[in-house]
C-alpha cells in the first residue's frame, strides 16, 4: 500500500497506522515501558467523525502496557476534556476543570501513568485537569508515544 492509496480525506492516523502496518518503521515498544497507556477519545473525533481505531492501533503498536478506560466512557461515549466547544479560557477555568473531572476520575481508575491523545485542545487542558484533580498522569500525543518507540539507525 503506498501512503498515496489512504483515501482522502485522511486522519494523520490513518497515514501512520499504513506505515506501521507495512513495516515502514522499526519500533521498540520498550522505550515506552516506563508507561501504562491509556486513550482519551476527543470530542469531535469521536462522536461527530465516529474515528476510533486507528489512534488505538498505533498505541498498541508502540507500547507494551496499553489499557482502555471503562466501557461506558470511551469512544461514542467519550467524556469531555472540559475545554471543548471554545471553553480552552483562563477566564473559565473552574468550569474547565469541572468539565474535565469525568475524564480525569475514568483516567485515575485505569493506573495509567500517561494519557494519550490526538486533539490539540485535550493535550491543552487536560493536563491542567490531572494537575487539579491530583491524577499522577502525563498527558501527550499518540504520536509522541511512536517518536519515543522509533529506532533510528
């Protein structure tokens, strides 16, 4: 499969997951032993585009300790990051932080150690919610994940 065949519109995901899956990259899982992963399915990506595999392929490709959060708060029933629909405002920032307090309990109850995720928004305020909600968890992008697990030679 040439990436060219990955049909347009694509998700950077779907680009990545391609090249995973051919062989493109050589990955050490290991470098990322020092985390149990866990996903945070955005908003829109979720339950506006229905997108939902492709970040969870790679992560499973990258990591040796990935866990899901419970059923009832992933995917179409995804919970908020708290800063969705233009509420990422200082000026709102208890709201935020309430906001996110669902996530940031499904988090806590996995163990994870790092919070994966592939919206710009979320790696904004979500680390703000952990901080606040005392939930030990670094909170960075799935492809961050991949860079840690990427052997160059």
């Amino acid at each position: 499969m040439d990436f060219l065949d990955i049909p347009y519109p694509a998700h950077i995901c779907d680009l990545t997951w391609g090249l995973i899956s051919r062989g493109a990259f050589k990955i050490d899982k290991s470098a990322n032993d020092n985390f149990r992963v866990t996903y945070h399915d955005p908003c829109n990506v979720a339950r506006a585009a229905g997108y939902f595999e492709p970040p969870r392929h790679i992560l499973r490709a990258v990591c040796n300790d990935f866990v899901e959060m419970h059923p009832d708060t992933i995917r179409e029933k995804t919970y908020c990051c708290g800063a969705g629909a233009g509420l990422l405002a200082d000026e709102i920032m208890e709201i935020r932080m309430a906001g996110g307090k669902p996530r940031a309990e499904a988090c806590r109850a996995t163990g994870a150690n790092y919070l994966a995720t592939i919206c710009a928004i979320c790696k904004a305020n979500l680390p703000e919610v952990m901080k606040h909600h005392k939930v030990d968890c670094e909170v960075g992008g799935v492809h961050d994940l991949l860079g840690r697990a990427l052997v160059l030679k």
